[in-house]
C-alpha cells in the first residue's frame, strides 16, 4: 500500500481520482463515490445525485 496523500503518514486505504491514495482519516475531508468506493476533491466529486461523474454514466 501507498502513503496517504494528504497527509503522508497514515498508509492510504482509498484510492483518490487524480491518484494516489487517501487514508480512513483524511477522507473525511473528500467525497466518497458509493458505486466506486473512490475518492474526490469534495468541491466536484459529486455529480449531484451522491455518486461521481463517471458512475453517474452508467446509472
Ligand atoms: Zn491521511
Ligand atoms: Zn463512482
């Protein structure tokens, strides 16, 4: 496993969009896909209806 990119200490359980990953902490502070279990800048993760813009695709 990776480092927590934001955080860079805690070893990162959730993969973020732009990459790398978020650690249980920090993800707090980002937006969980429920579909993809991804994690997204908070500001534009969600497309509206709960889920990213590429799960809102498939829906
Ligand atoms: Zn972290
Ligand atoms: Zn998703």
């Amino acid at each position: 496993m990776s480092k927590c990119i934001n955080c860079n200490k805690n070893e990162g359980s959730y993969e973020y969009s732009e990459g790398g990953y978020v650690c249980d902490e920090c993800v707090k502070e980002y937006f969980v896909c429920p579909r993809c279990g991804k994690a997204f800048p908070k500001e534009s993760g969600d497309a509206g209806n709960g889920f990213c813009e590429e799960c809102s695709k498939e829906l």
